[in-house]
C-alpha cells in the first residue's frame, strides 16, 4: 500500500543534476568523420561570420549519456507503468507494433521533398488516413496537415473566416460554451476573431435559449464538443445545428471526445461542418511527455475549397500526387499552416491502429470506452465515496465524468489538489483537476478502453481510502501527500516569481 | 491579509478594483476579494507615467501562478505615478491590498465618474455569500 | 471485445450490474439521440492481426525512396544527419514515450528535467537568454515569433527576406492574414537578403523583421548588418530562422542584434518521417520571457528543500489565460526535443564545431566539383557552410529522372518549391556528414552526364539573369 513514511525512498536521496553538472574537459561520444576533402582557405567562411566561442554543450562520454538519461526516465511516471485517467486526454495503450512500423526505413527515412512518384507509398497511406478519417466523422474532405489539436482548431477558425469573406461577409464573433476547453479562446483570439460564451444548462448541455439570444449575423462559428468536456452528449444538438446554421454560421466539432462515440454517431451527422481529430487520443499516437501530437481536419463540401494546401490527390490513373493548387486559377484555399505535409509519423501508427481495428474495432473501442467510464462512475458513486464525490451533472456519462470535490473538501478539509496528490502515494496518475472551471473542485476521469475490471475496481479501492484516511486521521495526510514520490510539492509561486529556466554558468 | 476586508473610505468597482480619492488625485487598486481569487500574485508590471486610463477599461495585468487577470481603471484620468515597489516583489498586492500594494495614482478626468462607483456596503454586498 | 481491451463475458455482466443497465446499447440509448445514431457498420476495412498489419506497412514502405534506397542531396530544412541508436533507445522508453504533459510534476521529473535541459543547450546554441520547450517545427515557429512581436508592438506589417524557407513566408502570410498583419517581402541580390531594400522597406510600423540564416538557398547572411539596419530604420523585433546544425561555427543570433531565433529542429537527432514529427526551437531575449509561447519548465525546490522542475508562467498559456493567451500552442514537441537535447549532448561542445568544419569542407568541395561540370553554375557564390543553389542549363525534372536512374537524387528542384519564375533551373544540394566526399563524387558523374544528356534550356531561350 501507500507510505507516510518520513524517511527518504532511494529516488528521493538521489539529488538531481543536470547533464551540464557531469562529464568533464575532454570527454566526448560523437566521433567526427575524417575530413576527406580539401582543406577551406578562410575565405570559405568569413572571420566575421565566425563563432568565437563554442555553445557550452557538455562534454560527457556515451555511457555517461545513457546513465543520465535512463535515470531520468526513472523519476517519471507513464501510461505503460499504471493508469492514467486524464480526462479528455484518451490515455489509452500505445501499441508498441506502431513504432516498429514507423521505424521502417521506408517511412522513417523518406525525405518530405522526395518526388511524389517515389513517395507513393506515403500518399497511398495518408489518402487511405483521410477516407478513414472521412468515414469516421461523416465529412468528405480531409486535411492532414495540422500539427496538433489546438493547430487544427485554429485551421478551422480561419476556414470559417475564409468561408464567410468568400461570401462577401465579415462576421467577428465565435460562439463557444464555457464548459469549453482553453484552447478554444485563445485561437479564436489569433484568427482575429472575438469569444462570446453560452451558458450551459441545468442538465450540461448547451443553454438553448442564451444561444438563441447571441446566435446572429455577426457569429461566424459555434465551437462546441459532443459529448462535452462535462462527458455529457448534448441531446439538443440537433436543434443546436439549426439554430447555428439558420444564420448563417458554421458548426465546429473539437474531436477531443471522439473516443465516445466512434461507430455510433458521426459529427458529419449531428451538423458539424468542420470536425478536427486528435491522433494523439483516439488513435494511438504516444502523448510522449506533451507531444508530438497532430490534428488533421475533415470538412464538409462548402468548406473544402478553403483547406490548407497542400492535399493527398489520387488521380484517375490511381497514382497519389500532392496538391498544392496552384495550377491554374487563383486558389481560394487558406494556404499553409506549417512545412510540408504534417506529422507523417503519427499517420503511420494512427494508420496502422484503423487497420488492426477496422470499423467493427473502433465501434467496440468507443463501446468498451463509455461501458468503462460508467462502471467507474458507478463504484465512485458508491456509499463511502459518493457522498464526498458527487456527480456534477446527469446519471449516466459517455467515455468520460466530472465529480465535484466540494462536499468533500466542506466536510473533510480536503480539496480536489489534495486528493490527486495522495493518489500519486498509490501508483496512479490522478485524474484531471479543476477543469471544466464550472464545476467547483472539479475531478475529471477518462478511464479509456484499454483498462481492466480490475484496475478501474483498484482506483475506486485507493480514493475510498483516501477520503476514510481523511475522515478517520484528519486533512493532513492528504494535504501534505505526495510522499513517496521522487520529489513532493514543489514550490510554483517561487518558480514563476523568480523564473530559472536554463542553467546557470 | 487572511480576513476579507473593505475598508469603509474607498470607492469600489463592481470587477474588483477600488479607488482613494483625495482631491483631484485618486489611488487605485485591486480588492481583497479579487486577490483571493487570484492567489499568490507572481507578477505585476504597472503602465508608463503619463497613461491615459479610461473608466472599466483594462490598463494592467496582474498575474498570479493561476491566472492572469485584467486591472480595470473604476475612473478615467492619467497616470502620475506607479508603485515601482512591487515590480521586484508583488506580494503586497496579496498581503495589503488598500496600503503597499497599491497600485497607480492618477488625476481624475472625469469627478463626475464617482457616482456610478459602490462604497464599501454596496460593493459586499455584491459578493454574496 | 476489441483489440487491446479486455472485457469479458463475466465482466461484462458484472460491470452492467453495477451501473445498472441491461446492456451497453442502453447506455447509448439513453444519451444520444435516435437521429444522429449511426445504424450502419463504417465502411472500413476489417481489422487484421498485427502479422498482416506489419505485412500492409512493410509494403507501402516498400513503394517509397528513402534515403536508404539512394544517394540523396535533399535538404531545404530537412536533413539526413545520422541519428545515433542511443536515441532510438532513450526514445523509445517507455517513461519517455508514453506519458502525458507534466502536469504532475511530482512524477514528471524526469520529463520536466529534459525540458530544462533542453531549454538550456538551445539557449547556449542560439546564444539567446530564454528558450521554451519547443513548438511544432520551424515554420510555424516563425510564425508564433511574428504573433510575439505583434502582442509586443501592435505594428502594422512583418517584413521578410525572400531568402526565409517559402514554407516559413507561406505560413506566416497564412496565420497574419487570421489577426490582419501585412506580410511584405524583400528580394535578394545576388544571393542574400538586399540591403537596400531591406532597409527601405523598414520603417516605424514594421512590427517584426525577418530573415534566415544560413538563408533557404545556403548563402550565409550578414545577420549582424542586417539586424542593425533594421533598427536602424524602426524598432522592429528581429527575427531570425537559423539553422542549428550550423551553430557550431557560424556567430549565434543572440550575438548578432536578433531579438528572438527559431528554427526547424529535424536535424538535430529527428529522422526525416516524411515531413514530421520534429520540433520547432524558440529562442529570445530576456526580456521576452513573458511573452514566449509554448511551455516552459522552470526549477524550484520542493517542502523538503530538494532540488525540482516545475512547468511555470503557465499563465502565459492556453489553459489559464485564454483569450490573452500569447499562443494557443499546447503541446510541446517534447519527445522529439528530447530527441534533440541527446543529440547535442552526443555531439558536445567539440563534436558540433567539428561537425560544422567538416560541412564547410564537404559542401565546399561539392560546390566546386559541381560547377566545374559543363551546364552547372553557382546561383550565387556566397558563403555556404552545409547547402548550395546550382543553376542547370537544362530541364531539371529531366535531370533529376535520370539521375533517378542511376540511384541518385541530386537536390531539390528549386522552383517547383519556390514557385518563383527566376529560379527554374534551380538545384538545391545538401551536404551531411552521411555523404562523403566519394559520394560527392559520384554526384558529380551522375549529374554531369545528366545535364549533358539533354537539352540545354539555354538553347532557344534567353538566359535568366539571376
């Protein structure tokens, strides 16, 4: 079980030091190749455009490299060890075929600018990426060039934008709920466009009357994700659709939740005109320690001719080509968003994850999804839990669920921050805290598909002994947890006060 | 300050700022209230002399590890002075809210501006329970 | 069940027990409603077993070219430079590749101590003050540097050297026409960035300037002069894409008047994978700090006083701050700049000047041995230090297929990527440490007899002057 211990564990003893605090003069693993070439006179490079003195890169040799880098893995915690239930963050199992695929010579060692002839392999592969894509949301048209989630959303502020000038139409504002997700704002902001929030109702969904009232002629997009961040699908959504689309304005699916409903509803269907996916949740890609993630976009009809540049084409001959419209007349597309054709590796596992799936698979995926998340719900719901942890809205959730802290922190002294952290004391991540900012001491959990009965039963097992540890010996425990962790709370106001972000020499 | 506090001489905007007016001067700052909510402040850096501030516009940002939050002017006027104390050390802004951690003074454009701010009363009565 | 869960029959009926339906369609029954079910299977393909999956990848890696399968000169921001095992191995850890943002950092010290070091070695490089955790890649870096500039300034338009990768122009153009920045472009002359132009495109209202360095067709810049004039002439923020590889030997941009350097981050220990993943480096002066994009680790102490990392002035973020975020990037490439950080750990402070020398050597002698060839110019003779423009009296498609023929790609067709009219017949070459000089060599013969083999463009047409 879990220790108050005060004595220092191994990794705790173990003081951190920078790779730039070891090696010494001299010491080196990279060995230069022989110069088999002329010498350069100095005129090759100018003295003026010389560097005087060297970067300060350490000087270690390659065993010191791998001690240091191997310990470091070991001070972290990771899917792969134990669970993970961030909420909307579908920390599901990395298959580890994905990297073996990946690292084929043939898809790691194709350079972005070879000739598409001698790239078809990689454009066969994306083509088949994007009618899987398409399939899935229930829109046509694919990009897959943004590089992550919040990079797609901005694509699809921009294709709104370019949508409605192409109409003769400048609209300035962007409807999102305010259950919304942070990155909904802040990319509005950089599209030049400008947040109007709507309310959410008493059951969690989208407060139809307040969208009514802000729905006009200046509302360029509603920005919503179904179900939302709360877990809830939004019943009304097809009224929403209306709403939206009656004046005029276009309907903006974030895919962060699409874990929930593969195979079962497609955004193509509910109205959404622009559906951005994480291939970094649903589909496998590693979340690597924050990234590299990437978000391609789908898009209905009205909206393709806008897409980012360049696509995936297959010609009549069924030979792939990359299309970057500039043949002929003017290209009403938004243009690029990055260099070259977007973050080919995550294809290639994301790809490789629909094949070993199929469309049966990734139904049974989204089944096994909620089926987990509800069945976790219920055990926190349970007498000794659900009283300090209460649902905070609905009965029933689909892949994910937010419970409030408040009764808990009211009557035991607790809060939500404390509880994730005495989690850490018993070998699981905790969920995710204090998001979506409506709910007060919010918990949001996402068990994923890939969990066991068993795991799910321990987790409900470790909070209902935590809240009896607070109820029985009093808040301190928890409020001073971690304690068995490589370091315990670390001091943040000091670190943004006064900022150390590099070593110092 | 660990208690909340509102002090009954000062003039209160209903987005958490206050304003001391003396003569045609007023200083300004931000309330018990909205420095709770923030936390500890991490970070302020105050507006040149000689600003232009206009009433409910933001003219600063105060930022604490949670959040950043816009400072909103409760009256027009223009900067005459900045607490140039609290660039190294912002935590006056938590630890005394109406005193060191003030944080510009102006001279007021506008006296008529007063009338539409709350005084101590009014302004808790606005943060309910 | 489904791949990679693990309900059973018993399970099943256990855990629906417990929730209290009598079935999982119930539990979609009753929260999505009956219009927008899908009541058809997706039109997929079936699964299949990890066996015929791996089968499937092989094949469609089969029908490309790598870099394994020809003796390749491609660059223009993407490079193959060895990539040591030891990173395969480090990346490939579990407790690097499978975890999420740190926001636990408890237990994240490992990544957050990554990204600290990292922060630091792109620091030393770019001889900059401040550097984040990374972006996305080099383009888009330079665009989250031109959003930097506007938060910073509010000016009215970015002005940048025709010289910056098209790529980059492209992207830039694509995000300043989201917040109504003009985006206007300098030519060059003879190579590097006009000065003249430069300056007189600069003035008061110029919010960002920027160039490259070594610039997208190889010719080393003036960095300082330029970053001088451009203050000169306005208070732009300076903005430099640099490439890192050559930060070994050229003088850093913190060194030369730049304000903030970013850059493609590929060729620092990232395979090529078509295009992506790789990182993006984001360097800048200090007093940027607050303004940077993206995430940053910071240290800190914990309540018994040892030594940690933390993500800080996560306000700056999407998370918090939301509609004044400084970007809404919110994922650090942080595998791949782990990636990068082992690199020049493995280079050292040694191996990444030898390296840089040992480019200058071998692209100096390609260059030479290249010219020499009959209907094979220099499209400038500029410095260059690991990448050169040729220009061809011939048609270089033609060319390239042929070369193509004997296991050789010679470089990137110029305008096919700039799509601009003076640079037909244009030829990129880049030079690794992976291409020796016998390699160079056989560059020389297969292109010399390529060019030859056809027509010359020259013939019937009036030269192009550069």
């Amino acid at each position: 079980m879990s220790s108050t211990t005060t004595s220092e564990l191994p990794l705790q003893r173990e003081r951190a030091r920078t790779i730039f605090e070891k090696g010494a003069p001299g010491r080196r693993a990279f060995v230069c190749p022989e110069r088999d070439v002329p010498q350069v006179s100095g005129e090759a490079l100018p003295e003026r455009f010389r560097r005087r003195d060297p970067p300060r890169l350490p000087e270690v040799s390659e065993p010191e490299i791998v001690r240091h880098y191997v310990g470091l893995s070991k001070r972290n915690f990771d899917l792969d060890s134990g669970f993970y239930p961030l909420g909307s963050c579908t920390m599901k199992h990395n298959p580890r075929l994905h990297e073996r695929v990946a690292a084929l010579p043939g898809h790691a060692r194709l350079h972005p600018l070879q000739d598409p002839e001698r790239a078809q392999g990689a454009l066969e592969l994306m083509w088949n990426l994007q009618q899987a894509l398409a399939e899935i949301s229930g829109l046509p048209h694919v990009s897959l060039q943004p590089s992550a989630g919040s990079h797609g959303e901005l694509a699809g502020v921009l294709l709104t934008r370019a949508y409605h000038e192409a109409r003769g139409e400048h609209r300035h504002k962007v409807l999102a709920p305010d259950t919304s997700h942070g990155t909904n704002p802040a990319t509005v902001t950089m599209a030049g466009l400008e947040v109007v929030k709507v309310a959410t109702n008493p059951d969690g969904g989208v407060d139809l009357d307040d969208l009514r009232a802000k729905a006009d002629a200046d509302v360029a997009c509603l920005m919503l994700t179904n179900p939302n961040t709360l877990g809830l699908f939004d019943p009304n959504i097809e009224e929403i659709a209306q709403i939206v689309h009656g004046v005029g304005a276009t309907l903006y699916y974030d895919g962060a939740n699409l874990n929930a409903v593969m195979g079962l509803s497609r955004p193509g269907d509910m109205g959404f005109d622009i559906v951005h996916f994480n291939l970094h949740k649903s589909f496998t890609q590693p979340h690597g320690g924050g990234g590299p993630g990437s978000g391609p976009i789908a898009v209905s009809d009205r909206i393709a001719p806008f897409l980012p540049r360049p696509l995936v084409a297959r010609k009549d001959d069924g030979v792939f080509d990359l299309d970057f419209g500039r043949a002929g007349s003017e290209s009403k597309s938004i243009g690029r968003l990055r260099g070259f054709q977007g973050n080919y590796g995550c294809f290639v596992r994301s790809y490789a994850y629909i094949c070993s799936l199929g469309g049966d698979g990734l139904r049974d995926a989204s089944e096994a999804a909620v089926l987990n998340a509800n069945y976790l719900l219920a055990r926190l719901q349970e007498q000794d839990i659900g009283e300090y942890l209460p649902l905070a809205y609905g009965e029933l959730c689909l892949h994910e669920f937010v419970l409030s802290g408040g009764p808990m922190k009211k009557q035991l002294g607790i809060k939500t921050l404390d509880l994730a952290k005495r989690l850490l004391d018993f070998g699981f991540h905790p969920p995710t805290v204090y998001f979506p900012l409506l709910v007060e001491e919010a918990l949001m959990v996402e068990p994923t598909e890939t969990e066991t009965r068993e795991t799910l039963d321990a987790f409900a097992a470790a909070i209902a002994e935590i809240l009896r540890e607070a109820a029985d010996e009093g808040p301190e425990i928890a409020q001073n947890a971690p304690y068995t962790t490589p370091v315990r709370r670390l001091d943040e106001v000091g670190a943004a006060k006064n900022p150390v972000i590099r070593q110092a020499f | 300050m660990a208690e909340a506090n509102y002090p009954q001489d000062l003039l209160y905007h209903p987005e958490h700022d206050w304003a001391r007016v003396e003569d045609d001067l007023a200083t300004l700052g931000i309330t018990w209230y909205a420095q709770d909510a923030l936390g500890e402040v991490v970070f302020f850096d105050p507006p040149a002399v000689g600003t232009t501030l206009v009433k409910d516009e933001p003219y600063a940002e105060v930022e604490s590890v949670k959040a950043v939050s816009d400072v909103l002017a409760p009256l027009s006027g223009e900067i005459v002075e900045v607490n140039g104390d609290l660039t190294g050390d912002p935590g006056a802004i938590n630890e005394d809210p109406y005193g060191e951690g003030w944080l510009v003074k102006i001279r007021i454009a506008e006296p008529a501006e007063r009338e539409a701010l709350l005084d101590a009363d009014a302004y808790s009565a606005t943060l309910g329970g | 069940m489904s791949r990679y869960t693990s309900i059973t029959p018993a399970d099943l009926d256990a855990m629906l027990e417990t929730i209290g339906v009598p079935s999982i369609e119930a539990l979609f029954e009753r929260q999505i409603p009956e219009g927008v079910r899908l009541r058809r299977p997706l039109e997929l393909p079936d699964g299949r077993p990890e066996q015929d999956v791996f089968a499937h990848l092989r094949e469609l890696a089969r029908k490309n070219v790598s870099a394994e399968d020809e003796l390749s000169f491609l660059g223009a921001g993407m490079y193959d430079h060895y990539v040591p095992a030891l990173i395969d191995m480090l990346m490939e850890r579990s407790e690097f590749l499978t975890p999420y943002t740190p926001y636990q950092p408890e237990i994240s010290q490992g990544g957050l101590q990554v990204m600290f070091e990292y922060q630091t070695a792109i620091s030393e490089l770019t001889a900059l003050g401040v550097a984040n955790a990374s972006v996305y890649e080099g383009p888009s870096a330079v665009a989250a540097a031109g959003y930097l500039a506007k938060l910073h300034n509010g000016g009215r338009r970015f002005v940048v050297s025709a010289g910056l990768h098209p790529h980059s122009i492209e992207t830039l153009r694509t995000q300043a026409h989201g917040y109504g920045m003009e985006v206007v472009e300098v030519p060059l002359r003879e190579g590097v960035t006009d000065p003249d132009a430069w300056a007189a495109a600069i003035d008061g209202e110029c919010s960002a300037a920027i160039f490259a360095q070594p610039n997208f067709y190889g010719a080393v810049e003036d960095a300082a002069a330029l970053s001088g004039a451009a203050k000169d002439a306005g208070d732009p923020v300076v903005i430099a894409q640099v490439d890192p590889i050559t930060l070994g030997i050229l003088a850093p941009p913190g060194e030369c008047g730049v304000d903030v350097a970013v850059g493609e981050g590929q060729p620092l220990g990232n395979r090529l994978d078509f295009g992506g993943p790789s990182f993006g480096f984001f360097a800048a002066r200090e007093e940027y700090l607050r303004r940077m994009p993206g995430r940053i680790a910071g240290e800190t102490t914990d309540v018994d006083g040892r030594r940690g990392f933390v993500l800080t002035l996560q306000t700056r973020e999407q998370h918090i701050r939301r509609e004044k975020a400084t970007s809404n990037i919110c994922t650090a490439q942080a595998l791949n700049a782990l990636g990068g950080v082992v690199y020049l750990t493995w280079l050292g402070r040694r191996g990444i000047v030898e390296l840089g020398e040992l480019l200058l050597a071998r692209t100096h002698y390609a260059r030479e041995t290249l010219c020499a060839l009959e209907g094979v110019e220099p499209l400038h003779t500029q410095p260059v230090i690991r990448e050169f423009a040729l220009r061809l009296d011939a048609d270089v498609a033609e060319v390239k297929r042929r070369c193509a023929a004997q296991g050789v790609n010679p470089g990137v067709d110029l305008e096919r990527i700039t799509g601009r009219e003076e640079d037909r017949g244009g030829l990129l070459v880049a030079i690794t440490e992976q291409r020796s000089r016998a390699d160079i060599d056989r560059l020389a013969e297969v292109l010399g007899a390529a060019v030859g083999a056809g027509e010359r463009r020259s013939a019937g047409e009036p030269a192009v002057v550069a």
